[in-house]
C-alpha cells in the first residue's frame, strides 16, 4: 500500500497562488507518474496535471491549466507539487493527489483530497 498525504489548500483571492504538495509513504517503489486530479460535488474526478516519475519527467496538463499550473515531482522523496497562479474562482473544488505504481501490475492510489476555494 501507498499512502498520499496532501498539504497546502486552503482560501485565496482571485489572481492569486498556492502551491499543493503530497507526499508519499509506505510502500514506495516502482512508482511511475504523480500527478493531481480534481472533483466537484457530483461530478467526475478529471486529470489537472500529471509528471513521469523518470528520466524523461514528461508533464501532462489539462488544456484548461496550462501556462497557469506548473507540477513538479520528486522520486527521491517521493513528493508530487502543483503551483498554482492566477487562479480563478472555478478553480475552486476537491483536488487530489494520485501515484501510479507498477509492480506486476498497474495500481493507482489516491489522497484524501485538499478544499481549494478561489472567492473575493
């Protein structure tokens, strides 16, 4: 098992930053993308951004985050992070941390999700 424990959400003004971080433990190995997803009451959980945990380090975004979010990611530690700048009000919901491990098999592991809420 992989545990994610997610850190740094919390209530900002429009146009302004935060930066999301997760960090993973237990049992940590051959993991090979980090990333972030978010989900709305109601809705489905979609990607935000996600990283290779290799040498390539290939980034993925959501059209609707690039050039704003930037993720970055640490195999050594392992940690995942997402700054976030200029930030809108409908950036505003659940986001998520996500490890993919492959170790016979995919397995994907979740963190419990951190509140960012974007309001004057």
């Amino acid at each position: 098992q992989v545990q994610l424990v997610e850190s740094g959400g919390g209530l900002v003004q429009p146009g302004k930053s935060l930066s999301l971080s997760c960090g993973a433990s237990g049992s940590i190995f051959n993991i090979y993308k980090m990333g972030w997803y978010r989900q709305a009451p109601g809705k489905q959980r979609e990607m935000v951004a996600t990283i290779s945990i290799s040498e390539d380090g290939v980034t993925n975004y959501a059209d609707w985050v690039k050039g704003r979010f930037t993720i970055s990611g640490d195999l050594a530690k392992p940690t995942v992070s997402l700054q976030m700048n200029s930030l809108e009000p409908e950036d505003t919901t659940v986001y998520y941390c996500y490890t993919g491990v492959l170790r016979g098999g995919y397995e994907n592991f979740w963190g419990q999700g951190t509140q960012v809420t974007v309001s004057s």
